[in-house]
C-alpha cells in the first residue's frame, strides 16, 4: 500500500513505555506531542510540527 504525498495516514504504536517512545520519535522525527483530551487514558497523539 503507497502513501501518496498529502494523504492522511495514522498508525497506533503500542508500547510499554510511551514517555520513553515520546522522547525518541518527537525529535527523530520532527513530531509534536499533542494532548488527546480524554483526561481517563493516555493516549497521546503524535503529528507532524507546522512548519
């Protein structure tokens, strides 16, 4: 399956230890944490920092 330049993708990382996979991918990857809104579970999205 090819991702086309622009197309809306979204993958689901489960880990053990989301603040140490937080601390790696944001930067590798030019990521922005962001909050879910849901203060009962962690879940927090990851996207591409404007800009």
């Amino acid at each position: 399956m090819a991702n086309l330049h622009g197309d809306f993708i979204w993958y689901e990382l489960i880990t053990p230890d989301a603040d140490s996979a937080q601390a790696f991918y944001a930067p590798l990857l030019g990521w922005a944490v962001r909050s879910a809104g849901m203060p009962d579970m962690d879940y927090p999205p990851m996207a591409m920092s404007p800009g």
